[in-house]
C-alpha cells in the first residue's frame, strides 16, 4: 500500500493528503477545480489532472487504496462509483447520511469493490498532525486492509460498527457540536450583558465540567471575532440535515433543534461562509450586546 490517491483538495482533503505524504506513502491527489489543484500543489500536494489519473497511481497497490474528502454523499458516489481498480478499498473521510454510505457500499461490493467510511472530528490543524478523531464503519476484511492508512490520519480512531457505523457516530459529533457551540454563545453573550468580562467568565468556566473543546477554541474565536473558517457554517447546516434525517421525528431531538436555529440564521443572514463559531453574531443580536468592539 506504498501508493495512496486522494480525492477532493478542499479546507481537509489538502491536509490529509500532507499528513499521509509524511507518513511515507505516496500521495497522488486531485479535485474538480483547477484552482484547488493548484493551490493544494503550491503547498506540496503531488496533484494530478483528473479521477483516472489517481486510478492508475493506485493501481498496484494491495489493495489499491483512495481516500475521499468531498461535500457529502453524492459527490463521493460520483468519484468512486466507477473507474477505480479491482479490489480498491475506498475510504470515505467525507461527513455523508448513512444512508448514502451503506449504498454506496452495496453498489461498491456488486463491482468488486470495498468502502469505509470514515469521517473525522479535528478540523484541518488535526488532519495536518495526523491526530484527527476517525469514526469508522465497515466491514473486518475492509478496515483490516486500510488500517494504516487510518492510523496514519488519527490521534483516536474507534471502530463504531458495520458499514454507515462511522456515519452515524459523525451525526452524533455534530449534533453535540452545534449544541455546544450555540450554547457557549449563550454564556458567554449572557455574562456581557449581566455586566460581567466575557473573557474572564470563559477562563473561569474552562476550569469546571463546563469545559470543553469548543469553549476552549470557538469561545475564544467568539471573544476574538475571528470567524475565519476552519469550518463553514454552511457546512454546518448540511450536516444538520443529516441529523434529522435520523429520525422520523426530529423535533425529538429538542436541545439540538434550538441550536440548530441559531446556525440556520446564521447562514440565511448571509455568513454561511463564516467559521460556524460566528453562530455567536446571532445570539448577540438577540440579546441586544456585543462581546467586543467594532
């Protein structure tokens, strides 16, 4: 497995395709956009024109191996569906409905063909360091043959079940995401307008079980106003769909759903580009308060 291919060079495919450079294999990636080929070659991504060419770089390998990052479901089917090589085993890192992935799966096994998917938690700086959370789903034969390749892209990576497994723990990640994120939001727009420093509410709180990730990283990005995105809110609101899709009732999912909201007017107020910890531009309107200067 010395060769690797990689499709889709967007804000995790280019790291991920970094991160497996320097594990020692060899990368050869590519995407629909000219522009993202090049941008991702002008940081040291081996990259090349189109799909068919990252088919016959993999072609030996054993088995031959390509890893997805795209925007969901449909655009992996797409990529993969046809054209790789006997045998190949893909791996899925993209945020896809389970039920997408367990199709794909099926139609993948009718060609000869194996999936896992995989989706991660981290964002890019994890993918980069090779230290990404990796949800995985899959068949023994499948995730025994594309373990190195997962080791080489996670700090923790927890097999969650058969095919769609790893789907599913992903829609359960973001569903605490997005909760999460709306409700540091809260706080700390809370603790502004009671009259208290927000910043030093937040340092207060990361020494408590209120602690956690988000508050540690998009608290301060709230505090900063540094919505540059690691990852768009838009994004986020794909992945909201996914959630409910869950369900035949997802208003039973009652603290996600109010979260949800906050990001669902985040992107309809036009900031869908925006990191999603800008959910906190919403609740600032609503509570009348800001968390720092113009």
């Amino acid at each position: 497995m010395a060769s690797v291919g990689v499709i889709g060079l967007g804000s995790m495919g280019v790291p991920i395709a970094l991160a497996l450079r320097d594990a020692g294999f060899t990368v050869t990636a590519t995407s629909r956009s000219a522009a993202t080929r090049e941008a991702a070659a002008g940081r040291g991504v081996p990259v090349v024109d189109g799909i068919p060419e990252v088919a016959r770089a993999v072609e030996e390998g054993e088995p031959p191996v390509v890893v997805t990052s795209l925007p969901a479901g449909p655009q992996v089917r797409d990529a993969v569906l046809d054209g790789m090589p006997p045998g190949t085993v893909v791996v899925d890192t993209s945020t896809c409905a389970p039920s997408d992935s367990r199709a794909l799966a099926a139609e993948l096994a009718e060609r000869g063909r194996g999936l896992v998917d995989a989706p991660v938690s981290g964002g890019p700086t994890a993918a980069r360091s090779g230290t990404l959370a990796v949800m995985a789903g899959g068949s023994a034969e499948h995730l025994d043959a594309v373990d190195p390749v997962l080791r080489a892209l996670a700090g923790r990576l927890v097999v969650c079940g058969e095919s769609g497994a790893g789907q599913i723990a992903k829609a359960c990640n973001q569903l605490v995401v997005v909760s999460t994120i709306g409700t540091v939001a809260e706080a700390l727009a809370l603790a502004a307008k009671l009259g208290a420093d927000p910043v030093a509410v937040r340092e207060a709180l990361l020494g408590g079980y209120a602690s956690s990730r988000i508050l540690e990283l998009h608290g301060q990005r709230m505090l900063d106003g540094d919505f540059r995105p690691g990852g768009a809110a838009h994004h986020q609101v794909k992945d909201i769909e996914i959630v409910r899709q869950l369900l035949d009732d997802p208003s039973a999912l009652e603290v996600f759903e109010a979260a949800a909201g906050t990001m669902e007017q985040l992107v309809a107020d036009g900031h869908g580009e925006l990191d999603h910890s800008a959910a906190v531009k919403v609740v600032e309107q609503r509570l009348g308060v800001r968390l720092r200067p113009d």
